[in-house]
C-alpha cells in the first residue's frame, strides 16, 4: 500500500483586501431540552448533487454517535440560491447554528456586522485538533487576527481533459501555452471540439481570463490588484482578454457555448462531446458518476499552462466549503463538536477517496483509493509555487462581481479594453464612496 503525504497550503497572495496583522431556513437554535437537541445547518449543494450524499453521510453518523445528544439537520440550496438565502438570513439574524461559506471578502462582511462566532477561541483550546490542519489554511478565514471559520477542502480550478480523445488523436497534455493552442488546433481540424465551459454563469469565464492573466503577469499582477498598485485595465488582463477572443474565434468552445448553463456544459463533456472542459476541482464527482458520465475512467486533469513560462504552476485556487457558526447559536459547544468530527481524519479521507476533494488537513492518505483525476488534482495542489485565489472572493460583491461580469462581456465580444477601463472606473468611484 502506497502512502503520499498531502503537503501544506501556502497562501501565496497577499491578501490584504479581506485579511488584518462557488443551507437552512431555520433560525439559530433555541436553548435545546434533553429531548430534542438539533443543530440545524445550510449546505451549497442541491439533493442530486454526488457530494450531498457524503455530507450527509457525515451529519447522520454524528447524529448517530455524538456524546452530547445532538441531531444535525441539513439543508441544501444551489449555489445562487444559496447565496441569496444566507444574506437574507443574516439581515434577519436568523441564521442556522451551522453555515457553510466562502472565505476572504465572501465572509467579511459577516464578520464585521457580527453575526459569525469566532471558531478561532475553539481551536485554541484545542490545539491538537487545530494542529492537524495544514499550513497556511486559516489565512484566507482570518480577520483581525481571528479565525472565523472551519476549512473542510481546498478547491484548484483545472482544465479537465479526456485520455481517450487525446490518446485517440495523438495528443499529449500540453505543458507550455504553446502547446495548449497546438492541442486546441489539432482536435478542431479533425473535427473534435477543443473545450467547453459555460458562460452564463459569469464566474466562469472570469476565472478562465484570471487564470490566463495569471500565466501573463505572474504573482505580482494577482497581488497588485490587491493592494491597488496595478489597476485593472493592466496590459496582463486586456492581453488574456484578447487571447480569450482569439480561442473564441478560432472555434475552440463548444458552438453556442455562451448559452450553455453549467449542467449542459459538464454533461457535453461527460458525454464525450468536448476534448476538455475548464472547471473548479469541485466537480470531480460530477464527472466520475457512474450513473451519468460515460468517460468516467477517463478523465485527467492539468493547470492551463503560462503563457510567459516564468509564471508556470499558479493556479486560481483557494478554499472551499469553509464552516462558520453563527454568532447568534445557542449551540455552539455542540456545533464545535461537529466541525472537529467533520475534518477528523475519517471524514477527510472520504471526501478524498470519495470525492476527490483535497484535504484540508495534513493526511497520509492511500494512493491506491485515490482516483486518476484526484491524482491529478492532489499533485497540481502540491506542486503550485504560488495560487490567486478568485477575484470575486477576494473582492466580494464590488469589484470582484463587476470584473467577473466584464469578463462575461469580453467573451460576448465586447471590446477588453474599454470593459477594464470600466472597471477600473468603478474600483476608483468605490474608494470614493
């Protein structure tokens, strides 16, 4: 039995925009009897999603087994529809025990009005269970120098690709950008369509331009955005906008591919119908169920290779399925309880072996149980020399939604330039607001 060590998570990006020094309808609980003790929780996932069935999985056995006497009660909203419940719950301070959420400026303003407990007091206390998690982790959840919230998995986005359609046609995994235009060519003259994605979604094609900006301007572009020193109409965004148009019009995506949502474009390539198929490492489930994706033994992933060499292995990656308690909790000793059971080594290992999520906390973990794709993924996670977190959660609702809907625009045809002059526009008329 073959066993690899998960190496640490390193946040490589300064984030100072949201750091100091992508669910339920229940209200925070009220003082539980003996009788009838519930922590009630809110999930992004919906009943038909493959990794629901773990996290359930998760809350039944703690039912089942915890000390205290709780029972967990999950809830599940897609992900806009997530997002748009968990703020209406948080304007009326009636937030579940347990929440999932995203971290830096997602999370901050939550932070800041008060509604989030500070997990940080509970890891404290515990440092054998806080000393489990990987280096690095918690800073994308810290505020003021307190943590906020409980990582469960980190998430890197990836260019899936199917092994078959590249063997078939004699392709190899690209490793210079080069390459990758060569890949995109190739499948399209013998009739094979390069890519897909979806885009009306607009965070999609925002992190298909920040990954290739990314690959033009390295780390300091990523972290000069943060701190304000490079402005958003930089050479780096407009050159990735414009070589985003030339794979657009030279027939790269899938046809009609700005109208597909995210289900249609998963299942285009789960269904063989595209080479590759650009998406966060989240959706490995997805594209290895055995009851919807016919190339299930045959999907690999790699990073989108740089376009200036030097910025090679930095992906946009960051956290994912982070947990915070609500402030509000009158169960917060039982919801502490349940987090720790929930990044226990038990369950981390099945959200790896299972759903090929990467751990958030230091594990030894079995190759052999271990799926092609996670390999993949597990070993682009360990070999990154640095990651850009998404722009829109390093931003939040301003900055980072105008640039994800300017990115939405470009794949539209709308001119880069005067798109990131407005968005350069709007970041000066927020500072003055």
């Amino acid at each position: 039995m073959k066993m690899r060590k998960l190496a640490g998570f390193l946040l490589m990006a300064t984030l100072g925009v949201s750091m100091f020094a992508g669910c339920g309808n229940s209200a925070a609980s009220e003082e539980s009897s003996s009788e009838d003790k519930v922590l009630t929780m809110m999930m992004c996932a919906t009943p038909t999603d493959p990794s629901t069935k773990t996290f359930q999985e998760i809350a039944d056995e703690y039912s089942e087994t915890n000390d205290l006497g709780y029972k967990v009660e999950v809830q599940y909203y897609e992900n806009e529809q997530f997002k748009t419940k968990l703020t209406t719950l948080m304007a009326a301070n009636n937030v579940p025990d347990i929440f999932q959420t995203f971290e830096l400026a997602y999370l901050k303003p939550f932070v800041e009005g008060g509604k989030v407990y500070e997990v940080g007091e509970a890891l404290n206390k515990d440092l054998e269970w806080k000393d489990t998690f990987t280096e690095g982790v918690f800073d994308p959840v810290t505020y003021d120098g307190k943590i906020y919230s409980i990582p469960t998995e980190k998430s890197v986005a990836v260019m899936f690709y199917n092994k078959k359609i590249f063997k078939d046609n004699n392709v190899e995994v690209p490793t210079t950008y080069d390459d990758f235009l060569n890949v995109c060519e190739t499948l399209k003259n013998i009739g094979v369509t390069p890519m897909t994605l979806s885009a009306t979604d607009a965070w999609i094609p925002a992190q298909f331009v920040q990954q290739l900006s990314t690959g033009i301007g390295g780390m300091k572009l990523y972290n000069g955005v943060l701190d304000g020193t490079v402005k958003w109409n930089n050479e780096s965004h407009v050159e990735a906008a414009l070589e985003a148009q030339k794979m657009i019009d030279k027939g790269y995506f899938k046809e009609n591919f700005m109208g597909l949502s995210t289900e249609e474009s998963q299942k285009t390539f789960k269904e063989g119908g595209a080479a590759m198929y650009y998406m966060g490492s989240w959706d490995v489930p997805n594209l290895l169920d055995e009851e919807t994706s016919s190339i299930k033994d045959d999907v690999g992933a790699f990073v989108m290779p740089a376009k200036n060499n030097e910025n090679s292995n930095i992906p946009v990656a960051s956290l994912n399925t982070c947990l915070s308690i609500s402030e509000n909790s009158k169960n917060k000793e039982a919801a502490v309880d349940f987090l720790k059971f929930f990044t226990s080594q038990q369950n981390q290992e099945k959200m790896l072996y299972r759903l090929g999520r990467i751990p958030a906390i230091e594990l030894d973990y079995d190759t052999a149980k271990v799926s092609g794709v996670a390999d993949d993924i597990l070993k682009i996670s360990e070999s990154s020399v640095g990651l850009t977190p998404w722009y829109d959660r390093a931003f939040g609702a301003g900055e980072g939604t105008e640039f994800n809907n300017k990115c939405q625009s470009i794949f539209g045809g709308k001119d880069p330039v005067s798109q990131f002059d407005d968005l350069e526009k709007f970041a000066q008329d927020n500072k003055k607001r």
